[in-house]
C-alpha cells in the first residue's frame, strides 16, 4: 500500500509511523510525564479490546491516577472517532457455559470472584 498511517503531536512532530519506526521523540524514561499509548491492527475490535485493557492497566501509574485523555482518530473517509471508548457493557452468561467453555468446574460464587478480580464487575443472579 501507498498510505501508512502517521501519529503526530499537536505540534505536528511525527511520533510515529507503525510500525515502520518509533523515534527518539517518542521513547519513555524515568523523567517521562506523558505517555501516548497506540495500537494498530488488522482487526478493529481486537485493537479495541487491546488498547483498552493495556489504557486501564497502565493508567494506575499516572500522577494522577486513571485519568485517561480521549484522543480523536480520523480514518482514511474522513470519519472522526474518539478513543478509548470505555463504556461499561452487560453480558448475561450461565456458570455452566464459562466452565464448560474453559475447561473449570466452579460454583457461582467462585466464578464471580475471579471474574472480579480480572476487573470484571460481575453480579450473580
């Protein structure tokens, strides 16, 4: 392909182009106050999934922690969105459906837990 994608600051200094090269510019340090975190992929939801968990992970090191700031991304038709997109969504599944598809055999209350514990707000019903 003729076009790569480029990420730029507001100063218009090129930071990267993935995954071509990543410039000094852009590399962390010690003395890093500010850290731009981007995730390329073939697949948009997979690249949702990626970027979201490795923003949430990383945000409890912040100087203030968890604030995330939105970026917005404009695609090739011009089309403007805004990540991350960290809204909350619900899914109803049965115990037996998680153990039968992951190989456990665990109770309700112990799924729960450690789907808690994944940072999956989980209520049993």
């Amino acid at each position: 392909s003729d076009v790569y994608p480029v990420i730029y600051d507001s100063n218009n200094v090129v930071l990267s182009l993935p995954p071509l090269i990543n410039g000094d510019h852009s590399k962390m340090s010690v003395k890093t106050k500010n850290i731009f975190i981007e995730c390329t992929a073939v697949d948009a939801h997979k690249a949702n999934v990626v970027l979201n968990t490795m923003l949430t992970m990383f945000a409890q090191y912040c100087s203030k922690p968890f604030e995330i700031e939105p970026v917005e991304v404009e695609q090739v038709d011009g089309k403007v969105i805004v990540y991350p997109d960290l809204s909350d969504r619900s899914q109803d599944v049965s115990v037996q459906k998680i153990n039968q598809r992951i190989g456990i055999n665990v109770n309700a209350d112990k799924t729960a837990e450690l789907l808690n514990r994944m940072c999956l707000r989980t209520n049993v019903i």
